[in-house]
C-alpha cells in the first residue's frame, strides 16, 4: 500500500490547481506540464557527483515533497550499485504519497538494448508507477560514427526494443531520441511515428549537446506535432543541455509549443555544462505561465527548492555560483546603494520574485547586504532592525566607520555593526593592554605561549599555557590574568594588503562561558550579548591576541555598565 509522506502544512502560492490524473500518454488539462527530474541519473554524470544509494534516497524523498511528477534515479545497468538505489527508491518513494494524493512516477534510463530494458524493468517494477526510458541516437553524426549503423537498423531496434518493453508488463514507456535536434527532420519524424505504434506513451527530444536556439527548439517541437504519425496520442517532452547557456530558455520555448513533460535537474548539473535547471524552469512557469505562455503551469511546491538545492550541493559536492539564479548566495542580496534605496522603499524595485516563495528566510543575506556602496540610509535601516535608537549624529559617526570597515572587507556583517556601535558605547580606556607576547609551535609537542598584560592601574601581570596551536595557547594564558570565563564564537582572519609582507586583519566574536549559545549564534534570533574584536598587524599571532583583547575589554566595560545601573 502507499504510504503517506510528511510535509510541512505550508504551500506555495502557486499552487492553485489541482494536479490532473495521470495518464501514461494523456493530461486531461492541457496546460499542465509535466516535470521530470533527472539529477539522480544525468546530474549524477557530472564529474566528481556521484552520490551513495543513501543520499540518492534522501534527494528522492526530498523530490516527492517538492511535487516532481517523474523522478529518474540512474540508470540500473550501469552497476549493481545503481540498480539497487533504483531498486530502493522505487520500493519507497514510489509508493510515497503526497499531500495532493499524488505518487510519483519512478524512470529506469536504459538503452535500446534488451538487457538494459529488462534490467531497469527489475529495478522498477515495485514502484506504484514504473516507467522505463529507453534511448537510441538518431542524428547522422552519431548513427554512423557512435553506433555505425543505417536508418533502418536504427528504426528497427527503437520498434523492437519498445515492443520488448511492453511486453515485460510496462504500460509507461519513454522512447528517447538522442542528439534529436541534430537529426534529419523526415527520419525523426519517421522514427518517432514507429515508436508511436510500438508502445511509446512518452517521445523525449533531446537537445543533447546544447546546440539549437529558442526559435530552433520551438519550431522543431511545431513540426513534430504537424508531421509524426500518432503524436496526438502521446506526450512530447525535452531535454535540454545548457552548453551554450540557453537550456532553460529552450525548455520553456519547448513549453511554449507543446511539450507537456519538461527533463530538468536540481542547480542544473549534468553531463559537460550541465541540464536545464528544475528551479528555473518551474519558477519562469510560476511568474510567466499565466501572462506569456498561454496559462501553463506545474504542481511543484515552491517553498521546498532551496532545501532541495542545498541538498543535492552538499551530496553532489558541486558547489554553486554566487550569482546562480534563485538559488545562489548573491540571488536576492542588494549591495548598490541605490538599488537599497529603492528596496527600502518598495521591494518591488528590484524584487520580482519573493525569495521566501521558494524556501528562503529574510536574513542579512538575503534583501540589503551592507557593503562599501551602501549609503546611510541602508545602514540606519539595519541598525533599527537590530534595535538600536540612534540619533542622527551617532548614525552619522558610525556609518563613516562603517565605511572605513567596508572599503576593507567585502560584506560588513551584523556583528561588524554590533562591534561599531558598541565601540562607541564602551570606548574608553583599555582595562587591559598586551605588554608582550611570546609563542612557541610547531609539529612537535603542543604550543607554548607567554603573555604580559598591563593592567589599567598599571601593573603587569604574566601567564604562560600550553594549548592546541598558537592561538588557543595564547587565549588560554590570557584567561588566565583576566580571570572572565568566554566562549570564542568566530576567528578570522583577513589580508588587507598584498604582497609578502601583509598587514593581517585578525576578528573574533566572544560571549561570556555561562551563555546559552547554538549554532545559529550569527543570525537575527541571537538574544546573548556577544562582543567582537578587530585588530590589524604584521604577525597574525598578534594581530589575533590584540583582536581578543580588544572584544574582551568590550565584554568587561559591558559588566561594569551593569554593576552601575
């Protein structure tokens, strides 16, 4: 029996229709669109991506909360392995039900070769709804230099090898024609008929090395539709590499014209330069479905993309650009001055999505990143935000520190915020001053370090400790004078100079020891006071102590504040 998965209660926005039933060959709604997602099988064939059966289990499960219709989990032939994560999933998650009721197909990849169909068939078979996509090349290129073989050899295994299929039990076939866009138009059309009458309820044209333009793919797909025998009777879907970078464009143009089953991946990894991208394909539909391509639309749920994302990043190890649409670092973060004046006035400015419509939460790295462009207002913003009532002169003291700090550093952070307005608050003279400083490490034995520190009544004190490196030597011996029990939350370091001889910008972050910390100490929901210090130096030993000293000075000019209330 299926079994009904867990989800959160959210939905997006977007979902307004109800998911049409599915039919192997047919959409009783012809606006819908059918997402299958490949990143388990062609995603995995980027280099350097290859995933466990374990985590391509929990991308599954994770594919079925995001609403995918279609999920191809490898290719079962091509190792054991690989068939018993197909085999896996489809015993699992293709018997998983969604909050819409709906159970996802599960897609065994072979190729036209018996052994393969029956071996993906094997591995698929258990799921509610098995599909086998079984694929054979039909440009001239690859039929005589690839496969060297004729047309009619050609036609004759794709008709044989659908036949076999179905023969096997399966009533929901794929015939994928590879490097279709590079085929002969009447042979295409010749093959895709034959397929057609064999069994076929799905015919993939597949843009497999990323060559056509928009206007190519779209007349393509029109001409299919006018002059294959039978394609009434069966879905039309793409697959789209991005080796020229319009993969999605060509999606949704495919889209446009009638494809009613678009193959996407997460991020859009893939084989060379990758797939047309999941994320961007369902979410021009979400905005542009309605006004420019005739009310077509998907079942996806939104909100769950960028956990899906995250996900197959961290499996995949293949790390995303900062300014990859959506999903990356950069792709809602507003650095120019006067794109913040506008955003502060009307997100609409610059916000044609919501970054919370596809899972993301509204931090300091998502809307207004503070930065050397940002202009005053940006800043009196954020300081509101964090809480501070500031009065027009001290905005205006600390927004030029600010911008001493930001022509340093690429992003000023809310705790570099914090630290400048809290220098304000407690600068007064140091209750301790580094006297002098001695550290020995190296690779043998654990390092050794010895402080003098001066005491704002003038005396000095000395303390030696050994710890694991030169840094937690040299904080343990300070802790020793100082006597303030502290958790160091963040250590960095920055050049801000070039060349040998650079000048080290050391930061930390401390809390007193009995806080309650966790691991979302940096973000908006941190209720503890923390103390940052920032020093800069030839030596990085130095620069670091001096960094601590400077946030440790901070932390007890914060008890005395307290003691005097």
């Amino acid at each position: 029996m299926p079994t009904k998965t867990s989800t959160p209660s959210s939905q997006s926005p977007k979902l307004s229709h109800l998911r049409p039933q599915y039919i192997p060959n047919h959409i009783p709604d012809s606006s819908y669109v059918r997402i299958l997602d490949t990143t388990l099988r062609d995603g995995e064939q980027s280099p350097g991506a290859t995933m466990t059966a374990k985590e391509k289990l929990d991308i599954a499960r994770q594919l079925v909360k995001l609403g995918v219709d279609i999920i191809q989990p490898g290719f079962p032939s091509a190792s054991n392995s690989d068939f018993m994560a197909v085999k896996m999933i489809a015993q699992e998650v293709g018997n998983a039900v969604d909050d819409d009721g709906y159970v996802p197909v599960i897609a065994g990849f072979c190729r036209c070769v018996e052994k393969d169909i029956s071996t993906a068939w094997e591995a698929v078979k258990y799921a509610k709804r098995p599909r086998l996509c079984t694929s054979i090349a039909t440009s001239p290129i690859h039929m005589e230099h690839k496969l060297r073989k004729s047309k009619d050899q050609v036609i004759q295994i794709a008709r044989d090898m659908v036949k076999f299929a179905r023969s096997l039990g399966c009533n929901d076939i794929q015939f994928g024609a590879e490097d279709a866009t590079r085929s002969d138009r009447e042979f295409l059309y010749e093959i895709l008929g034959v397929v057609i009458e064999a069994g076929a309820t799905t015919v993939n044209i597949a843009d497999t090395v990323g060559i056509v333009m928009p206007l190519e793919l779209g007349k393509l797909i029109v001409d299919i539709k006018d002059n294959t025998p039978g394609i009434a009777n069966v879905i039309i879907s793409t697959h789209c590499h991005n080796d020229l970078g319009l993969a999605t464009a060509n999606t949704i143009e495919g889209a446009r014209t009638g494809a009613r089953q678009l193959e996407v991946t997460i991020n859009g990894i893939g084989e060379r330069a990758g797939n047309a991208s999941l994320e961007e394909v369902v979410m021009a539909l979400a905005s542009k479905g309605d006004h420019a391509l005739n009310g077509l639309y998907t079942r996806i749920n939104t909100r769950h993309i960028l956990e899906t994302s995250k996900m197959v990043e961290e499996y995949s190890g293949m790390h995303l650009q900062p300014h990859k649409p959506l999903v990356g670092a950069n792709a809602f973060v507003h650095a120019s001055g006067i794109h913040q004046d506008g955003m502060l006035k009307h997100k609409g400015t610059y916000e044609t999505i919501s970054p919370e419509e596809i899972g993301h939460k509204r931090t300091t790295r998502i809307g207004i990143v503070l930065g050397k462009l940002s202009g005053s207002q940006a800043l009196r913003k954020r300081l509101e935000e964090l809480g501070y009532d500031l009065k027009e002169d001290e905005v205006d003291s600390v927004f030029w520190q600010f911008k001493a700090m930001a022509e340093k550093k690429k992003v000023v952070t809310d705790v570099d915020l914090k630290a400048l307005v809290s220098y304000k608050a407690f600068h007064a003279e140091s209750i301790w001053k580094l006297g002098d400083l001695q550290v020995t490490c190296g690779t043998i034995g654990l390092s050794t370090a010895t402080v003098k520190l001066v005491n704002i009544d003038g005396s000095t004190h000395v303390a030696c400790s050994i710890g694991i490196g030169a840094v937690d030597s040299t904080y343990k011996a300070i802790n020793l004078i100082v006597k303030e029990p502290t958790k160091l939350l963040d250590y960095s370091l920055n050049s801000v100079t070039e060349g040998i001889g650079v000048n080290v910008t050391a930061r930390v972050v401390i809390c007193r020891e009995n806080n309650h910390t966790s691991t979302y100490a940096f973000t908006e929901d941190a209720n503890y006071p923390t103390f940052s210090g920032i020093a800069a130096e030839m030596d990085v030993v130095v620069s670091t102590v001096k960094a601590y000293l400077v946030a440790l000075n901070k932390l007890l000019r914060w008890k005395e504040s307290f003691r005097c209330a």
